[in-house]
C-alpha cells in the first residue's frame, strides 16, 4: 500500500524539474518580458470576473439533458460530425455540439452507454438499447438515417434534430419507417405536428402491441459553444468568403446556408428574434443578413414568434477583412496563445507531436466549463499566467506530502477516499505545465518576443521610418522563421500601404529572398482583399479627430503591457453600439426593423471567423458592462496559420478563374 502510494506521490513536479523549469524560468527572469509585464502583474486583480451564467454552453447543456432524461432505460447516442463537436466537450468524447457540453460520466448517469456517428458501418444488431438521435437536419444526414430505418439496428428510434426539419424531409423519414420503430421525431416547430400527423396518419395505430408517437419539440443547439458568450460553426471552406460568388456558386451557397441555419438556431435557443444590420462593403455579409433576416420575418414568422421585449436584440453580421490584423498578431494572453501556438479544436489541444508527454496527455481539453484554474487564468498574460501556476505546483506539492505522511488506517481511508480528486488534480498540474513548456519553448525558439513587440508597434503606433527600419533587421535575422517574416511584411503593408509604397516594395523583395515558402503575392492578394480601399472601421484610429484624440491620450498614459496594447476592432464596434454610433450608411438595417434605444442582447457575426483575442474582449466587457451583453460567433475560430491558409487557397482559386 506505502509503495504504491509513494509511487504515485513521486510522480509531484518541483520548480527544479525539467518539466516546469523552463517556463517558469523564462517567466519569472526573462528581463525583457517582465520589464514590460511588470506593471501588469496584478491584472487578475482588476479584471472583473466573467459572469457565472454560462449563456451559450448551458443551452447546449439544457438542450441534451432534456433530450436524454425523458427516454428511460439502456441507451445509445447517435450523433453527426458536427453535433458530436458540440457534444464531446460536453461529453469528453474523443471526438463539436455535444461534445463541449456533456461529459462521460455524465452520459452514463443518464443511461446512456454507447456513443456512435451517425455514418458507423456497424450492422450489430442491438434491440435492447433505444436509440437517440442528435443530428444536423442536412441532405445527408436524412439520407444516412432513412437508410437506417429501413433497417433497424436498436429497439426503439427518437429522432431530434438541431435546427428547423423541413417537410419534405419528414415525409422521407416517415416513408422510411416501415417496420414502425420510430417512436420520436422532435424538431423545433410546433406548427407542423399536423402536416406530419397527415403524413404518418398509418402509423399512429396499434402496431406489434406498440402505439408510435410523434412529439414535436425545440431542441436548438446548431452552434458549437466554446465559451459562454463565445461559438463557431466549425465550417469547411472557409476561404469561400474571399471569393466572389460566381466562382464557385454551390459552395458559396452551401457556405451562406449553413451561417444562416446556425444564426437561426442561436436566436432560437436564446428565444428572440432580432433587428439585423451588416457591413456594407462585404456582399456576403449582406447576403447572409438578408436570407436570415427573411428566415426570421417570412419563411418562419410564427417560429419567431417570441415575446418581445422593450429593446429587441441586434444581429450585426461583419466581415474578417475589415479586421485582418488581429488574426495576424502573436498572442499573450492563455487561450488565445495556446491557439496561436499550438491549437485548440473544440476546446481540446492535441499534444502528440510534443516531446515526452504521457499517453494520458496526448489530447487535453481546456474548458472553463471543466477547468476552474483554466476559468481562472484563461485571459491572464503570460507573465501572470507563469507565476500562477507556480503556485498552483507549490500547492499540489503541499498535498502530495501529506499523501506521504500515512500512518494510520484512517489515513489510509482518508487518501483512498480523496485519491480521484488527488489524481485530477495532478493530471490538472501537468497539463497547464506542459502547455507552458511547450508554449515557451516556441517562444524562444522563434524569437517571438522580439517578433511580437514589432507587430504591436505595427499594429498600435505610427512611425514609418522607423516601423521600416525594424522591419527590414528582422526579415535579414536568421532566427526568424518563415511565417513571423511574412506576418511582419504583412502588417508593415496593411498598415503603409498608401503611405510608402517604395519602401513597401523593398520588403517584398527581401522576402522573396529570404522566404522559400510564403512570397509577395500572398501580400499582395492581402491587400486585394483587406487593403485600405476595402475596409470600413477605423482600424488604425486614424480617421477622424475623436479617434486619434484618443490615441493620443493612451500613448501619453502609456501602456500596461506593450504585448497586449493592441484592441481588436471589435472592441471600438461595441463601444459604437452602446453609444448610437454605429454608423447606419455604413452598417444599414434590413427591412423596415430598426433598432430603438440600446439593445440588451447583441450577438455579432463574423463571416470567416472569430479570434480568442476578440472572444476575450467580449468576455471582459460583459463582465464589466451588465447593461448589454454580447455573443460574438463566427464560422470559424481563427489563429495566423488558418487565417494565412484561408488566404493561400482562395489565391489559389483566384489565380485559375477567369470570374476573380
């Protein structure tokens, strides 16, 4: 029993341990990031807690709890690629909507003891289990399940789906039901209940001593909740965005299709139905705003049809282009620098091409949900973050002392009783380290510090000659790697494009010759599609007297944190919002609904994805601005290396159509 116990116990990483050493070694007296993080360290301090009502994420949970709760006995849970994301965080299955919701034991506690995907080959045949369907009411998935229900696998089939399931798909599952095992099939329309009945009027009969049900309900859940105020809809073909729609119109459809199902199911869940505006320079955000906004007020009225309230909520859907500098930076701040660095997938991050890491941490989940420390710390900068998990080592040590220290029976059934919680908690421990590790491992491997000081100047501050001058040292420093010198040409030509084109050309070629990989077109398309001549906001706080007032006022305060100065332009678009100056010729309403006084509920859209950087300041503003709360989603989740692919492969396509 001691031997056992002690085996465990020598497993505790000290301060000394290679484990934890280099990050917190390059944390705590790295001269350069705490000169500059210093006057930052209390941040935890100041920042409010985010609230605990957990908006997006506990719809997700309420929607799957219901589903499950009410269907007594042995069950299975079939879900779809995307239902499965939402599930498995939720779930802590290895495998979007379910999955950041609901964990194992949790399933398990409400009889649920297999999971499967919607297009599993299995023909094992399982009557004694009931089957639940999760599904995306797509083409394919009707096709997959209709294939099913000819023939059954499991005893009884209840059917929900995520988002609005059309007629005619109905009569296809109905038609498909000939052996009569269906006895669920629960959308989200209450309106239909007698088209199906007509439909299925031959199988609401006694059949084989069963009588099969159809009970319509609303189970909304057609967006993966990442965080509380904070979801994606995980969609392929991301770069479609970029092109224009006579380039490849199915794509561009299913694109726009799949945006306004997920807004639809996001309002639906949040039971409100909302006034819409878009940015006026994007024609897909204009597009997806129309087909939503007549979702809502034609094809769907009565769907809509909530109780309304003093001030309606606003849908702004806006476009990634008008901000391309946020994904481009390097990030300090924990979520959104794990993503930068290493990358999070439905909440999870997959560490198999990390040096010695334990099989049990190959794959580890970040989840506020599941994480109280990852709650904690999830938008503290590096420097805080480092020091936060010291103490949270020197704390797990403390307990692992006093495993050591057993003597007794009763301290045996003391540890016995407390040894999951002890090994959660050190699972928990290396975790964090290990992503720190890692994360300040690649740091220094790529002299990001010095990287990222130049995109922040970039970025933040005017100064050409000198922004040049920095710039050009870097790209001719070998240490660079390929990536961090087309992100610096990058922001060095968003942002002087108009002002030094001269100079702007030098860069280029200096890239052309350092870089095998990334070349000066990739550049060039940038500013095709994002240059000053697109864009609508005021990214550089340039264009008018109350902005570069207060620009000047920040720099004469100074700054906390020369990592972190930089503010997504998001932050500037919510403060216009609260404030009534949300431009209307820039970002018109649709129809005849408009809004009247500030909105209370605020979810904005960004069509070709959202960043943790802006996930944070969303977050934070809800902490500390009770008045309007704001849901930020996009189609997908963005860091420089997706935002830089999305780029190369709408280049691409641009290159060999004749439409571009």
């Amino acid at each position: 029993m001691n031997q056992s116990i002690r085996a465990h116990s020598s497993m505790v990483m000290t301060d000394s341990s290679p484990t934890i050493a280099p990050a917190v070694s390059l944390l705590r007296t790295s001269p350069s990031f705490r000169h500059h993080c210093d006057r930052g360290n209390h941040l935890h301090s100041r920042v409010p807690a985010v609230k605990k009502e957990m908006v997006l994420v506990s719809l997700v949970r309420d929607y799957i709890g219901r589903m499950l709760q009410d269907i007594p006995g042995m069950k299975v849970l079939v879900l779809d690629s995307q239902t499965v994301a939402g599930c498995a965080l939720l779930l802590e299955l290895p495998v979007s909507i379910v999955s950041v919701a609901y964990s194992q034991s949790e399933l398990l506690k409400k009889e649920v003891f297999l999971v499967e995907l919607v297009d599993s080959m299995s023909k094992e045949t399982m009557a004694h289990l009931k089957a639940v369907y999760f599904l995306r009411p797509t083409t394919e998935n009707i096709q997959k399940l209709r294939r099913q229900l000819v023939k059954p696998r499991f005893g009884e089939y209840h059917l929900f789906f995520s988002n609005i399931l059309k007629i005619t798909q109905i009569q296809v599952l109905a038609d498909s039901d000939e052996q009569e095992i269906v006895h669920q099939v629960q959308d989200n329309n209450v309106y239909r209940l007698l088209v199906f009945f007509t439909l299925c009027f031959k199988y609401l009969i006694l059949a084989c001593g069963n009588i099969i049900y159809f009970d319509l309900q609303e189970f909304f859940a057609d967006f993966c909740a990442i965080d509380p105020y904070h979801f994606t809809f995980n969609m392929p073909m991301n770069h479609i965005y970029m092109l224009p729609t006579v380039v490849d119109p199915p794509t561009f459809q299913s694109f726009c299709d799949r945006a306004v199902d997920g807004i639809a199911g996001v309002f639906l869940a949040l039971k409100r139905r909302p006034v819409i505006r878009y940015q006026r320079t994007s024609d897909i955000a204009k597009r997806i705003a129309q087909e939503s906004a007549k979702l809502m007020y034609e094809q769907e009225t009565s769907l809509f049809d909530f109780r309304r309230t003093e001030f309606s909520p606003l849908l702004l859907v806006i476009d990634r282009r008008d901000d391309p500098v946020t994904p481009l930076l390097n990030q300090w701040t924990y979520q959104a620098m794990v993503h930068e660095l290493i990358g999070i997938e439905d909440n999870k991050v997959d560490l198999t091409n990390v040096g010695k890491v334990a099989n049990e941490q190959q794959e580890v989940v970040l989840s506020s949900e599941q994480d109280s420390f990852f709650k904690a710390n999830m938008y503290e900068n590096f420097g805080d973050l480092g020091m936060n998990i010291k103490t949270m080592v020197d704390e797990f040590q403390q307990i692992a002392k006093s495993n050591q220290n057993i003597q007794t029976i009763e301290d045996m059934s003391k540890f016995v009783n407390n040894y999951p919680e002890y090994r959660k908690m050190q699972g928990n421990v290396s975790k964090h380290v290990t992503l720190v590790t890692e994360m300040s491992r690649i740091v220094q491997e790529r002299k990001l510090m010095i990287v990222s000081q130049t995109e922040q100047e970039l970025a933040c501050n005017s100064g050409q000659a000198a922004a040049f001058e920095t710039v050009t040292n870097l790209l001719n420093n070998e240490d660079i790697s390929d990536i961090d010198r087309l992100r610096l040409v990058m922001l060095y030509a968003l942002r002087y494009e108009k002002e030094s084109p001269v100079q702007l050309m030098q860069l280029f070629n200096k890239l052309a010759s350092h870089s095998a990989k990334y070349k000066p077109g990739l550049v060039q398309f940038l500013l095709k599609q994002a240059g000053v001549d697109k864009r609508i906001g005021d990214l550089y706080g340039n264009r008018d007297l109350l902005s570069i007032a207060r620009n000047m006022a920040r720099g004469i305060k100074g700054v906390e944190n020369v990592y972190t100065q930089h503010q997504p332009l998001l932050f500037q678009t919510m403060e216009n919002i609260i404030k009534g100056r949300l431009k209307d010729v820039d970002y018109p309403f649709i129809g005849n609904h408009f809004q009247q006084g500030r909105p209370q509920d605020v979810v904005i859209f960004i069509v070709g994805g959202t960043t943790y950087e802006e996930a944070r300041a969303v977050a934070l503003h809800n902490a500390s601005n009770p008045g309007t709360r704001f849901i930020l989603g996009g189609s997908v989740v963005l860091n420089s290396k997706r935002f830089l692919r999305d780029l190369e492969e709408a280049q691409t396509i641009s290159r060999t159509s004749h439409a571009v």
